[in-house]
C-alpha cells in the first residue's frame, strides 16, 4: 500500500485522485502509525506543472519521459519523472494576454519540439548497476590477489587502502570504485555481502568531493543488496595524500550473521536529521548500538546550527539522544565511548570548552532521568579527539558514539574471578608504574565489553624512552623528529599496556583473531592495494593506531614496528596465536588526544573488544 515510481509517476493527478483518497481512508484507521495528504502536502509526492491559469497562451506537452529510480528501498522507493521531449499546445482562448510580442514569440515555438539538452541519461542510472571501469581494473589485478580465511564465526573488519600513488592519478571516484570492489570480493570469498556489513567508516582525502564519494558508494551499497537495512557510516575528510595513500581509505565491521536492527531516517522530521547519504543513522547488533557519525543539524531545516562549535555539539548530542531513544537508551547512561571529530577550523580558544559542554549535557541527561524517576544503571564512557581538515556540511564538529544495549535491563553479572588479583606478565623490559594509569582510559563491561584509548604524548614519550630523548619533546619541539628504534621502543609499550589492560580486566587476546594482510599490486596504475581483515572469535572488534602525519616515520615502517611486536608478543606468550601478523589499522590523522584542547599525541590506540 503506498505510491509505486514504478507505476505512479507520469500519470495525472485526476487518474490518481481515487487511489489518492483510498490511501487516506486506509491510513486513518492507524493515525499514530501512517498519515498522508491527498495534495502532497507532507511531501508524499512532487508535481510538474503542465498547465495552469498563468500559462496564457499555451500548455506543455510532453512527448517522451524517463522514470529513474533514485532509491531502490523496498519500503520507500524514491523515483524522479525525467522529461526528454515537450512541445507547446496552443490555448484556444489567451484574454488574459496583452502582450502581443510574447503571444507571437509563443506562436512562433508552438510546433517546435523541445529536447532536453545537458543532461547524460548513463550517470541516471539506478544505484548497483555494474560499472564496466570497476569491472576493468578487477579483471586487471585479480591474478594478484589471494584470499585467505579462517572458520571463525563471529565479527570481523575488512580495511582498504591505495599506496603508492605515483602512477597516473585516478581522482577519488576511481580509487574509491577499486576499494569497494575489492572489499566486496572479500565478502564473497567469506560467502557474504553488503547485507552483513554493520558499520562503514568512509575517510576520503577532499570534502569537496563528498557528493562524488555518495554516488559512487551508492554504485555498491543499495537497499537491494542490504534488505535488512544498509550500514551505518561516518564519513570524514583526512590527511590520506599527506601520508602517503591514495585519496579514499574504506574500514568496514561484518558480522555473519544478519539479526542487525537498523534505524533509518530518509524523510525531514523535527526530531532527527535525516541520513545525508545512503546510510542508516544506528546500527543495534549483539547488544552494541553503533551510530552514525552525528553533526549539529537542525532536522527540520538540515541545516548546521548557528553559534559555533559548542552549538553544533549540543545539537549533535541531541540528535543523538534522540536516535538513542529509539532503542530504548540514553546517550547519559549507555555510552561507551564517544569519538569527537573536530575540524581544524575550529578556533583554537573555542577547542576547550567542548569537552566541559559534552560533560555538562551528559550530566543534564542523568539528572532528567532522574526527575523521572529512573535510575538507570550508568556508564563511566571514555573520550577520544580527533583533529580533522574537514567535515561533511563544513561542520565545526561529527560526534560518534557507542552504546551498550543490554538485552534485558538487568545488572551484567560480575565475573567469578578477582581482577585485582590477576597480574599482566611483564614483557618486552616495561614494568608496572603508576603514571601508567594517566595513558589510559576504559569503559568495562565485565565479561562483555572492554573498551581502552591509550594516548601517548611527547611527555609518555620522553619517559618511555628517556635515556635517547633530550627535553626539547616535553616542550612538544617536534623539530627533533623520532628515531626508528624510539617509536620502536614506543610500540612495545603501546602493545605492552594494551596487553596489561585487557588482561586485568579477564579479556584475552588467544583465539581472538586471525589477521590477513594482502598486498595487490595495481598493474595498471602501478599501485599498491592493501587491506586487512581479521576474524574475531572471543575479545577484539577493532584496534585503530591515530598517527599525524608529520610524526615523520614511513607508513610501512610503522606498520612494521607494530606488527613485529606483536609477534614478540606471541611468542612471549608461549606461541599463542596473538594474530600472527598485523592486528590493527593505521589511520592518519592530523593530530588525536584525550582532550580536545591538546590533540599532539604521537600515537593513539583506540581498542574495542567484545566477548561473543
């Protein structure tokens, strides 16, 4: 029951007039579920005008159209009526006209045929049609590719990237096309699809070019091949040019099983933004509610809010709220951890006052549920700020949260063991001090979610590594760049607090993963492609290591450092696997930190393990 582009576009309002008033008959037995206007009036339709008073000496007529269909949702399909031909149909009468050189000027067009010019009908065509340059470039560098794969049975990540970027430029439509592509053959060597992708988070190198990323990442993500829902997504602009990528880096979490829920909001309202592109505002999976990327947007007007960045934060956090509320949560009560993105045009004297806002709306929400007269269980969520060139609408601020979503409302049960008595094994020469608890933040979920942000700054830094530093780092004097074996010694420290953290706190890194790493050699721009994936059977989601670019040590050998300390790792713990290989994504940053005042770490870990 409802409009059909299908069948409904094209035809006169007087033909549809008595399925019109039959729609509405239909829908006012359930006024709280459904409504519509005969006349369109709640946006239930458009009209193009072919005839009216104000045309004095003549009508439109068309002579050949084109139904193209926008969206391919099965509940709301979204299709625009495109006129290809029209002529002009003299009017018998025109005594409303005095205008005797407009009435000759339309006499003398009355027989020409019109035909609508500028417009390629081949860029019209409905999003998930193959596109044969995709297909060209696969056919190109599959002989290159090799898929390996474990029989987990849980979550896992797929990542993508373009390195090497001194062959002829592709722009950003061409490189994005070849990592969707990629990644979707990946899930098809998994025996999956778009349907269980859970969350994307899209980074691309220019915000300018946001409208040519959607319409690519529409060509792949659709309503057709998502039907219970597409992803969730946040989509930012970072320095991937400057770190040596190509100009998109796509991150995507898969579950393999299709019990996600999704939230959907396509159409204006006054209580939440509708999606900017072709996503889903939250994603509920496994008791973990992943939301969208959030910015201050008024919804009826989706435009951003005046005042700055502390206003679009608190419009941002209301919008939140409000997506929160339909899954029968509060961002007060149920976050885990927010992600603030803050775009470098923030003024720098605006920078501290926006965690003091988050904190204060937070605790504004707590107090309210208690004026109602719940008390609900509360979550202590960590924080990580991310400095960015830009963000989708030049908005100031993106937050991105995740909650916790129990199944039932009860208390989680505490774990039978005493985690003060556990005791993380010393490795690679660290022991335990007490400035280490100043590097971490963690949200604990016992026995169910463990999420940490490590934050290393020069000052971690300089203890870290203290008998190569000179004081120059404490003073944030990047002029003295780090060594090799410094960040060495920093990554093992990064792995070994990771390690310490997870283990008080009964996670474990044995059986968690099994991570690939696979190079792809692009023949014919002679790049690299590079994406990882790991499977998950007990603890680890994600691991993100946030690096500016100007840290001033190669991609590679920072990958390199981190994947062989991990190794060390493994085999200090007696060759369990700990993953083998690479178990993380690097992300580049313009600078990351645990206060959106001071964003100058040189490495950020951003940990999410979750026991299935």
């Amino acid at each position: 029951m409802g409009l059909d582009p299908a069948k409904h576009l094209g035809k006169e309002i007087a033909f549809l007039e008595p399925y019109l008033h039959k729609l509405k008959e239909y829908v006012s037995a359930v006024p709280l579920l459904y409504g519509i206007n005969v006349c369109g009036e709640g946006g239930e339709y458009e009209t193009l005008t072919l005839d009216c008073p104000l045309f004095q000496n003549a009508r439109i007529m068309l002579d050949d159209f084109q139904v193209v269909l926008h969206s391919s949702d099965s509940i709301a399909p979204v299709g625009v009526l495109h006129p290809l031909k029209f002529h002009l149909e003299s009017k018998q009468s025109n005594s409303l006209s005095g205008n005797n050189k407009t009435n000759d000027l339309c006499r003398e067009n009355i027989s020409s045929v019109f035909e609508v010019q500028g417009v390629n009908l081949e860029e019209c065509k409905a999003p998930g049609e193959p596109d044969p340059e995709v297909n060209d470039l696969i056919e190109v560098s599959s002989h290159r590719l090799h898929l390996s794969k474990t029989e987990k049975d849980n979550t896992f990540s797929i990542c993508c990237w373009l390195q090497d970027t001194s062959g002829p430029p592709t722009g950003l439509q061409g490189d994005l096309k070849l990592i969707l592509r990629q990644i979707e053959l990946q899930l098809e060597g998994c025996g999956l699809g778009w349907e269980h992708v859970l969350y994307i988070h899209l980074y691309i190198s220019d915000m300018d070019q946001f409208t040519q990323a959607n319409e690519t990442y529409v060509r792949f993500i659709t309503q057709d091949k998502c039907p219970f829902g597409v992803p969730s997504r946040s989509t930012i602009e970072l320095p991937l040019i400057q770190a040596g990528l190509g100009r998109a880096y796509v991150e995507v979490l898969v579950a393999n099983d299709q019990s996600k829920r999704v939230l959907h909001v396509q159409s204006i309202s006054c209580w939440a933004p509708s999606c900017i592109g072709p996503y889903s505002q939250a994603t509920l999976h496994k008791e973990i509610l992943h939301m969208a990327g959030q910015l201050g947007l008024d919804p009826p007007t989706m435009t951003l809010c005046d005042g700055g960045s502390t206003a679009e934060l608190e419009s941002a956090l209301q919008n939140s709220e409000a997506i929160a509320k339909c899954f029968n949560c509060s961002i007060s009560t149920s976050a885990i951890l927010f992600v603030v993105y803050c775009s470098t045009n923030i003024p720098l004297d605006e920078r501290p006052k926006i965690h003091d806002n988050l904190d204060t709306f937070a605790k504004q929400l707590k107090l309210s549920h208690l004026d109602k007269g719940t008390k609900p269980e509360v979550l202590d969520p960590i924080f990580l700020y991310i400095l960015v060139p830009d963000l989708p609408k030049r908005a100031l601020v993106e937050i991105k949260p995740i909650l916790y979503v129990p199944e039932t409302m009860e208390t989680p049960e505490e774990t039978s063991c005493q985690l003060s008595s556990i005791v993380a094994p010393t490795s690679f020469g660290f022991q335990p001090a007490d400035w280490h608890d100043s590097c971490i933040q963690k949200c604990v979920i016992p026995g169910k979610i463990c999420a940490v942000v490590l934050s290393i700054t020069s000052v971690v830094a300089m203890k870290i590594c203290s008998d190569s530093m000179n004081a120059d780092w404490s003073n944030n004097n990047h002029q003295n760049f780090l060594t090799e074996s410094q960040m060495k010694r920093i990554s093992r420290f990064c792995i070994f607090l990771l390690n310490k953290t997870i283990i008080e706190n009964d996670f474990s890194w044995k059986d968690t993963m099994s991570y690939i790493l696979l190079k792809v050699r692009k023949m014919l721009f002679a790049q690299k492609v590079y994406f990882g994936y790991w499977f998950l059977d007990l603890s680890l989601v994600s691991l993100r290591l946030y690096f500016p670019p100007n840290l001033h040590v190669p991609l590679e050998t920072l990958s390199n450092l981190f994947a062989d300390g991990f190794k060390e790792l493994d085999q200090m713990n007696g060759g369990t696997k700990v993953g083998g290989k690479p178990i993380f994504n690097l992300v580049p940053v313009l600078g990351a930190g645990i206060s959106a005042a001071c964003t100058n770490d040189i490495i950020t870990c951003e940990l999410f393990a979750r026991k299935s």
